[in-house]
C-alpha cells in the first residue's frame, strides 16, 4: 500500500524549507583531525600493532580474489562476507598506506582501484550482484546497500587521500544509481515485501527485505546510505544527494514501522533506551546511520539530528558501554543493564562504527569525554580483537572468554572492519581548530601541522603511554608561532601535573583540556605525568543473564540483578587487565583452565604487586603483574596482563590449536574471594 499523499507533501515542503536554508554546509566543528599522512613515527605498543596491521593483514590479504569476484557478477545469494571486502580493503589500505609511506601497497591500491572503476556499469553500479537479480522495481540485492556503503566510502576517499578525481566521478555515479532507482514513486527501503506501511507498524519481523538487509533491521540497513551519500555531497554540492538523504531519514519512521527516528527524540528527553527504538537491530546498523545523521547537522545546521545522535550516545555509554569501552550484545542493545560478561559480545563491527561515531562527536563538540572514551576503547578492546601477530581481528571479543575460536575464518565482516578502524585510528592522536592544536591520545608520534597554521609547526611525543605514565610534547617551528595547544587531562587521572619548560603549570583539571596559549619556539617542552591508580573495580549494576534465540536466529537475554555476586576487574589508568592462561605455565600449581570460573581474587583497597619481565618478545600495552589470587581453594600467584594482549592464542608455533578449539581461556572479570 503506498502511503498517505500527505505525507509526499509534508516531505517536498521539508525539503524546500531546509535547501533554501543550506545551499553551502555550514562549519560546526570545534576541531578536526589532520590528515593521516600527517601523523608519523607512531611507537610503542600502538604503533606496532598498527604496522602489524599493514604488513600482516593488509599486504597479505587475497584482494585480487574478490575484485575478480565483482568481476564475474554473478552472486545472487544473501551471503554478503565476500560482497564487502573490496570497499574496505581499499579504503584501509589507503589510509595505512598514506600514514607509513609505504610505496608498495600505495601501488598495490592503485592498482586494484583501477580494476575496479573499469568494472562500474553505465547506470553507476559497482557491485557483484547479477544483472538478472536486478530490476527498476529490485535495483538492489538485499545486502548491496551494506557492502556498497563501504565501495562509495572507500571512492571518495581514493580522491581525498591520493588526489584520484576518477575517485570521486565513480562515487558520483554510484550515488547516481542510487537516486535514478530508489526514491518516491520508485523502490523504498521496505523491510518487508508484503507489510507496508500502516500495516507493517509494530509488527516484528524477520528474514530478508528485497533492497534493505535484514527484515530485523526494520530498513535501517537501507537508509545506511545516508552516511556515504551526505559525504558525496559534502564533497560536490549537489543538491540531489542532500535532497536524496533527507528523504530517506524522514522515512524512517514509515518504513520500520515504529518511528524509531522520531523516538529518538524520546532517547534524548530520558523517557526510554536506545534499545526500545525497534527490536533487535545491529547496534552497527544504528550507529552507521547516526553518522549519516550528523552529517546531516554539519550540512543543514538542524540541531535536532544532533541532539539525537548525542542522546543515543549518553544512552549506550551509560547502560551498555563495556569496562573497555566496547558495545554491543550479540550485536544489538539490549535492556536496561544487561551485558554478558561472555559469548557473542562486543562485536569488532560495532567496535569500528562506535569509535568514528565518538569521535565525529568529539570534533562537534569538544567534549572530553569523547576522547575518553576513545582512549579506554583503544587501549582495550580494539585491540584484543586482534590477533598479536596482525593477521585478523576477532568477530566478537568478550571479557570474558576463549581462544583461538573466532580468531581464524574466511574474511568476513569483522576482520574487515578491525582492519579498516586499526588504519583510520592515527588520525584521531591529534586534530586542529581555529589557531588551535588538540592532543587528544598519547601516543608516540610526531604531527606536522602546515596545513592547519599558519607557520610549519611539528608536535613530538615522546612516550611509551600507557605503560608508562610519563608524556614529553616537543615543539619544533621554523619561527615563533602563536597558538593555542589543548591536551586532553584523562577524567580518570587523580592528580595530573604538567610543565612547560620546567615550569610546573597550575589549574590542570581531570576531564578538561589544559590549554597552553602563547608564542611557540623551536624547543619548548611540555611535561605531562599522568599518575595511574591500580585498583580493582566493581561490575556495576551486574546481572545474572540467561540466554534464549528468538526463531529468526536472534539472540536476546534476560537479566536478574545480583549484584551481590557482582565480579571484579583490575585496572590501571585507561588499561583493563585480565588472567590470560596462555601466559601461564601449566606447571605452576593450580593452574586455572578457566580463569573466570577457577579463580577467585583476595581484594586489596590498595594493591600493590610485582612487575613481571615476561619472556616473549610482543610488546604489552602496559606492565604485567605478578597477582595473588585462589585457584580452586589454593591460594598461588597469577600474571595479570592488559586486555590487549588477549590476541596471543598459542603458547608458541608447534603448540597452535585448531582454529576452532577452545583451547585456552581468558577473563578480565573475577568472582571475589570470601572467607
């Protein structure tokens, strides 16, 4: 059935109110991140896994198979793990390329670029699904609006990072395919071929749309494309993307039959969760549509996008944001504070659009806490999800969980988008505003900040943060230059110091950027000391959950509080830590085969424990602690080590398990021992 009359009119006034009001985008950033090019030298434990990335992952993955696969346009099946590897490999390449200046996988990225533009079809389509599967009435096969998301993405960035106009020609005219077959009186995002709307309002579904993903998404993995297409025309001006996006976000609400849209504005009032906007969909899906949305605020100037974004945010962090910084339960939101400490949760998925999503609200607003929590999602989960080596990055992460199962599969969605988040994460050390230098993570690395001031100016850290607590800024400038420098102050640091040329500075606030203006000369240091707190946290508003799945394959939990038996994490600083036994010795008495289930930790208000020099020549992401602990009754000592060495899942290369065994067991959360 085709919707009311009144709502085509409603949606061509919008659409005339908001184009005579945003003919240019406006500028509403408070800062933004330097190009990726520009941050070098990275170090540390950061810097090694993101090297490891480019040469273990990147370069060795099998690229040329899935272009000649898009090649043959044949694919007709639902399946969509080998329609989206070439969108963000390219783009992941790009990037990783562009930061290293490595001239092979430039090359190598060119290259397979150039394949694929010549593979694009007159109409604009650049995918591999078969002609045959498409009509005007089915221009799209139901997963192509995800796996095309990542293609028009990695398009325009081809142009903006290797100054490829042939880049952003063939996003044109993918986004023209777009708008020729999909828009009022054509193909809508209808998540069901047989409920329209009003019939389809609250309906739950499940299965597969014709042209927007899963049914369970409720078309939200359709209107995805707001993202890449309000990009699109960021990047020309034209006025049919802007106008193309506008209506497909002011569909929402008919299309999924539960306004989720229009109840977002109930997220931000505090009346109800993000997880109640519809049922069961990905937190991925709704976190790749709230980027398109705030483009859609950086475009028209319509605060409303904003506020709801920032609200379903707030709402994440505070019920179902994980110790490090990680979302989603078995892929969605679920209610109130129900979050599994083991299974399918934190999807690297999620992981990737949740940590562009914070920090595009960072660059709007300035807001700390952004950055602080991009700091505990970097320093824990994004990496824990990889493996030490570099070659993959897990589906889910738990806290609490085994290894090598979900390490090693054909690619699939997660390697790939643990790959392309690892490429993109140098750009988010440091960003520029108006006169203004922001240092918004610590890392080693040196930022060149020519194209933002006025003058050459070149920021250094010198660090091995966070294992260390310690951060030397230097700068170096062909001549005195004014500005004003911003560093992040974490809110979790108790009693942060810092000097400038000696100097102690005064008024250094927790959550707060420390803003240093002056006249800047070649030399002048900054001291920054960062004191990390060891201690063990309590899971807040901890549940005891059960599991069930739903007859589409959903899985969904129920929660009873207990926080009486509610488990313990150590941590330092920004760093979660965890009981990992493949960095055990089976030898040592009382070793524990599951961590989370055998041992049992002797609180301490204030712990103090030895450091251990571990045998193994991966880099940590902090020190290693030797840990009294109880072990099926038997009081002996554990290594403790970050979160982010949980992608070490073999003890050494004649010992490797198979792929998919459980063969050994990591936990960060722990039940605490009483007498």
């Amino acid at each position: 059935m085709k919707p009311p009359k009144i709502d085509l009119i409603a949606l061509l006034l919008c659409f005339l109110t908001i184009n005579i009001n945003a003919q240019t985008p406006k500028e509403f950033f408070v800062e933004k991140s330097i190009p990726v090019k520009e941050v070098t030298n990275l170090g540390g434990f950061f810097g090694d896994r993101v090297r490891k990335n480019k040469d273990a992952y990147l370069k060795q993955f099998p690229i040329q198979s899935y272009i000649d696969f898009v090649k043959r346009q044949d694919h007709t099946a639902w399946d969509w793990t080998q329609a989206e590897q070439h969108g963000k490999w390219i783009e992941s390449s790009i990037y990783a390329a562009a930061q290293s200046g490595d001239v092979e996988l430039k090359k190598k990225v060119e290259d397979i670029f150039s394949q694929l533009i010549v593979l694009q079809e007159p109409e604009g389509y650049l995918g591999p699904t078969a002609k045959a599967v498409r009509t005007p009435e089915k221009p799209l096969r139901g997963m192509d609006p995800y796996e095309l998301y990542f293609v028009q993405h990695a398009l325009i960035t081809v142009t903006e990072q290797l100054n490829d106009p042939r880049g952003l020609e063939a996003a044109k005219r993918l986004g023209d395919y777009f708008v020729k077959y999909i828009g009022p009186g054509k193909a809508e995002f209808w998540p069901s071929p047989t409920w329209h709307y009003p019939e389809n309002v609250g309906r739950e579904l499940e299965g597969q749309s014709e042209i927007a993903g899963h049914s369970v998404h409720y078309s939200w993995e359709g209107t995805l494309l707001i993202d890449p297409m309000s990009r699109l025309y960021l990047k020309t001006g034209d006025k049919k993307y802007l106008d193309w996006c506008l209506w497909a976000a002011q569909n929402i609400d008919k299309w999924g039959g539960y306004a989720a849209f229009s109840k977002l504005d109930a997220v931000a009032d505090g009346k109800i969760g993000v997880d109640e906007l519809q049922p069961f969909v990905h937190s991925h899906t709704f976190q790749m549509n709230f980027l398109g949305f705030l483009n859609l605020y950086q475009i028209t100037g319509d605060a409303s996008y904003l506020r709801k974004v920032k609200a379903a945010w707030d709402d994440i962090a505070r019920r179902q944001m994980y110790i490090t910084g990680g979302v989603s339960v078995a892929e969605h939101y679920e209610k109130g504070y129900i979050k599994p400490l083991e299974g399918n949760i934190v999807e690297t998925c999620a992981t990737m659009s949740w940590m562009q999503l914070t920090q595009y609200l960072l660059e709007l607003t300035g807001d700390v806490k952004y950055a602080d929590a991009m700091e505990r999602l970097t320093w824990n989960h994004v990496f824990a999800a990889q493996t030490q080596d570099g070659t993959a990055c897990k589906y889910h992460t738990a806290p609490n969980g085994e290894k090598p199962k979900g390490f090693f599969r054909r690619p699939d969605c997660c390697s790939a988008s643990g790959g392309r988040i690892i490429s993109m994460m140098p750009s988010f050390i440091y960003a520029a505003g108006d006169n203004t230098v922001f240092i918004n993570q610590f890392v080693q690395s040196t930022a060149d900040f020519k194209g933002t001031l006025n003058n050459s100016v070149q920021i250094t850290q010198n660090t091995n943060y966070p294992e260390t607590e310690i951060i030397d800024i230097l700068i170096n400038t062909d001549k005195k230059t004014s500005f004003k420098l911003n560093i992040r102050i974490p809110g979790w640091c108790k009693n942060p110091a810092a000097k400038l040329n000696g100097k102690l500075l005064a008024d250094i606030i927790p959550g707060k950027y420390l803003a240093i203006e002056k006249e800047w000369v070649k030399g002048d240091k900054i001291e920054l000391d960062l004191p990390m707190e060891l201690k063990w946290v309590e899971h807040d508003n901890f549940m005891k959950v059960e599991k069930n799945r739903l007859p589409g394959g959903e899985i969904m939990y129920k929660g009873i509080p207990d926080q009486q038996n509610a488990p313990y994490a150590l941590m330092r600083g920004p760093v979660v830590y965890m009981i990992d036994n493949v960095w055990l010795h089976e030898s040592v008495p009382g070793y524990p085969k599951n961590p989370g289930q055998d041992v049992k930790v002797i609180l301490s208000g204030n712990p103090v424990y030895e450091v251990i020099k571990l045998k193994d020549d991966n880099v940590l992401a902090g020190p290693a602690y030797k840990v009294p602990v109880m072990v099926n009754g038997m009081k002996t000592d554990v290594i403790m080590l970050p979160f982010s060495n949980a992608g070490k899942w073999y003890k050494d290369a004649s010992r490797k398990g198979d792929k998919d065994a459980a063969t050994y067991s990591y936990a960060i959360w722990l039940n605490k021992f009483s007498l």
